[in-house]
C-alpha cells in the first residue's frame, strides 16, 4: 500500500536526458522537474516526440538518465544498476502498457500472478489474483489464454497484473490507445477505481485531451520541456 508520509511519491529534479549522434548531441529533456504529491492522478501530455514517453520510462527505471535526479516513494533510483532497480519496481513499481505485454503462454490468471512470482511472494498472491480478476470482470476467464481475449480484456488482465504488489505508485503509457473507445473508457473508469480503492499514485502519459481531463493534474511537454502545469 501507499506510504503514509509526506514525503512525495516522485520528486524530479534538473533532468536530461540526452542522445549522441555522430555529429552532436540531442536533448531529448531538458531540465524537467516536478513533484507528484502521494496519491495524485497526474496526466503527461504531449504530441509525438514531446518526449511525454521518454520520461515515463525514466521514471520507472527503463532507461538511463543523463543528468538529474529522480526519487520514488524516497529512494533515489538514479545510479542504481539493473538488479537493483527490478527489486525497486517490484516493490514500489505498477506499470500498464498500451501493447499489454501479456506473457502468450500463460493464462490470465498466471499472468496475473507473474509479479508475485518473480518478486517471490506467495502468501495470498492466488487469492489476491482471483479478486483482481473479478474486480475487472474477467473471473470466468482467468484460464483463457491471451489469444483468446479480446483487446479490451488483456488490458482488463494487463491492469490487475499491476496492481497484483499493491504497488505505491502505479504508471500507465497511453492504456487505452490501442483500443476502441467504449472499451478505453472501461478500462479508464476500471483504472481509476482500483487506483482509488488501493490508494495508489497515478502517472498517465496520453495525447488524449478527454482521458487526461479526468486526471487532477495535468503536465504539458513540448520540445522535451514542461510548458504548462495545471492542477
């Protein structure tokens, strides 16, 4: 569950982060920094190449930061190797993807599960599974495979998945855009609900000005800058 101090559940200072062509280098940030209070819904707006996604990934450790410091939940995660920043993301981390990176060969329920195995916490990881499950509506089908679910539902699969830890801060990267707009809103309001039932913090990178209003926090991005910050 979320922490129950003051201290922010991000905190971005001076960040870069840049690219080495054969001929110069290319800032793709340029000195963003923000905080995001505990509990927050931000979104993280942007047309293509506003570096909105770049700074998603930063954020949860997938990439390398050039210049700058970034702190989840209190732990600054710039400088840590490989190994330790999995066992960061395990324990601090949700993340939900627009492609829905389902593992094929497993079920939904066992790719629901999959956090809690890697991470080795048993416990009551399959009782925790199958209420996720059935808090997305997805209970009669947690042994169908991904090919067997439509979009709509591997995300519904997808969303359980990230909250199987009960993470403090959850991500998301345009969850919605791969699917139709009924479907996207249910995964939207779905979403929000769990994030609000677990208490957790929200990151939500989208190029969706309807999605991002349902958001208390809104970061505009351009050129690989913050030009508005609306709350």
């Amino acid at each position: 569950m979320a922490s129950t101090n003051s201290q922010p559940a991000i905190r971005v200072r001076d960040l870069y982060k840049s690219i080495a062509t054969s001929t110069h280098t290319v800032d793709i940030l340029r000195g963003i920094s923000f905080d995001v209070p505990q509990g927050q819904f931000l979104a993280i707006m942007g047309a293509s190449g506003s570096g909105k996604s770049t700074l998603l990934g930063l954020l949860a450790g997938l990439d390398a930061v050039t210049r700058g410091s970034i702190q989840l939940d209190g732990e600054e995660i710039t400088g840590l190797n490989e190994d330790q920043l999995a066992v960061l993301r395990a324990r601090k981390l949700g993340f939900v993807f627009q492609s829905y990176q389902l593992i094929p060969t497993l079920t939904a329920e066992e790719n629901v599960l999959l956090p809690a195995e890697l991470a080795g916490a048993n416990g009551d990881s399959p009782s925790r599974a199958k209420q996720l499950l059935e808090t997305v509506g997805l209970d009669d089908r947690r042994d169908h495979y991904p090919v067997q679910l439509s979009g709509g539902e591997q995300q519904r699969v997808a969303l359980a998945r990230a909250f199987m830890l009960r993470p403090p801060i959850l991500m998301a990267d345009e969850p919605t855009g791969n699917l139709d707009t009924t479907n996207g809103a249910h995964v939207l309001d779905l979403m929000l609900t769990m994030n609000r039932n677990e208490g957790t913090t929200l990151v939500l990178v989208t190029h969706d000005p309807a999605l991002a209003g349902r958001a208390s926090r809104r970061i505009q991005m351009r050129d690989g800058e913050i030009v508005s910050d609306e709350q």
